[in-house]
C-alpha cells in the first residue's frame, strides 16, 4: 500500500536513475499521464509492468478507484511525461488523496526542469518563486501587476508559440531592462540558454522562433 512519485527524464534518458527504474519494475501499476509517450521510455529499460492512464483531464474521477485499489495493497508509481510528477502536471490530487487517507506517498529525487534552468541563469538563487505556467487569459493582467513588485528570482514555464507574447508582457510590466535567462531544450542536443535584457532576450527570439520546452528565469525586482 504506497504510492511512488518517481521523477523521468526531461530530455536526456541517461538522466534516468537506477532506482527509479528499479521502482518501476516493481510497482503493481504504473500511472502515465500519456500512456504512449511513457511506453517509449518503459520500453528503452525493459519495464513492462501495466501502465494506467492518469492525466489533468481524468485524475478528478479516477482518484478515488486508485486510492482503494491502493487501500487493498496494491503499490503505484505515478510518472508524468518529463520530469517531477505534481510540479506543473498531475500528481498533485492523488497525492493529497493518499495523504488524506494514510497511505504511504514516497516521491523520488530526479529531474525538474526549472533547477538547471536558475541554477545556470547566474540570478540569485537562496530565495526564489515558482510560477509555473501564467494565466492565459483570465487573471493574467493582475498576476503581472502583482510580481512586477517581486524581489525574489521568479521561475516560469512557457510553451514556444507563446514565448514572444510573455516576454512582451514581461517588458510592459517588469520593464524592457529586467534581466531574464531563457533556457530551452535542457538536457537535450539543442540545449540552450539565451540571457540578458527583456528587449534583448525578445529581439533574439523574433529573429529566431524558439522551439522546445522553455523555462524562463526573471531578475527580482532591485
């Protein structure tokens, strides 16, 4: 009865680690937020323990079941696409759910995107927040007022097509000459990380349209 968070790689498979692939082969049940994209990774380490699918748009009606499946003994490990299960991906609900209910939750140290990404921006990095993802729409206006005023090292994921219009966003609210770091394609071939002014950052990207998970590090406000 416990439910394993365990970390998968972000790019590179050597990122894997043997414990993890350890836990994977023995669990009853492994929990896949893309049951096709994990298959290519199982099967890279030989793991062919039985895969559910448990993702941001079923792990609502599924928790329950897993919780009493888990209840009755079984083990599970949940596994996202890229790396730490719950941070900006699902995990977060089930988690609460077994805590709720006493059942051992056991996460593994393992890849997580932002941590190289501040790590090699040079930014302070003794204090800093998490941001995730930005509203789309609703309420992304008042979260950039709000951290426009935010003196710690700020984190952000961002998609490639939406890139350029956060870093416009980031020039109107934090100004064209808050320091940002830009890291995308970590850990694989085309790995890079373009730092400097907002403006100078934004005028690298609309000459060269970014491709690849980005991760976008923001000065503090000084």
């Amino acid at each position: 009865m416990k439910l394993f968070l365990v970390p998968t790689p972000i790019g590179n498979l050597e990122d894997m680690t043997f414990r993890a692939i350890k836990v994977l082969k023995e669990v009853d049940t492994i929990l896949a937020e893309d049951t096709r994209t994990s298959g290519k990774l199982l099967k890279h380490f030989e793991i062919d323990t039985p895969m559910m699918s448990h993702h941001m748009h079923n792990e609502h009606k599924t928790v329950d079941a897993i919780v009493r499946r888990l209840q009755s003994g079984e083990t599970f490990a949940l596994i996202s696409d890229a790396g730490t299960p719950a941070i900006s991906d699902p995990g977060f609900l089930l988690t609460r759910a077994c805590v709720q209910n006493k059942i051992d939750v056991e996460c593994l140290p393992g890849a997580t995107a932002f941590v190289p990404a501040l790590v090699n921006s040079g930014f302070p990095n003794d204090k800093f927040v998490f941001e995730g993802f930005l509203p789309v729409k609703k309420g992304r206006q008042t979260r950039l007022k709000f951290l426009a005023e935010e003196t710690r090292t700020m984190i952000f994921y961002e998609s490639p097509h939406k890139l350029l219009k956060t870093l416009s966003h980031f020039a109107e609210y934090f100004g064209e000459d808050r320091l940002v770091s830009v890291s995308r394609e970590l850990t694989k071939m085309f790995e890079e990380t373009v730092r400097g002014r907002v403006k100078e950052v934004l005028d690298y990207y609309t000459n060269k349209p970014p491709k690849g998970e980005i991760v976008i590090i923001v000065e503090g406000k000084k």
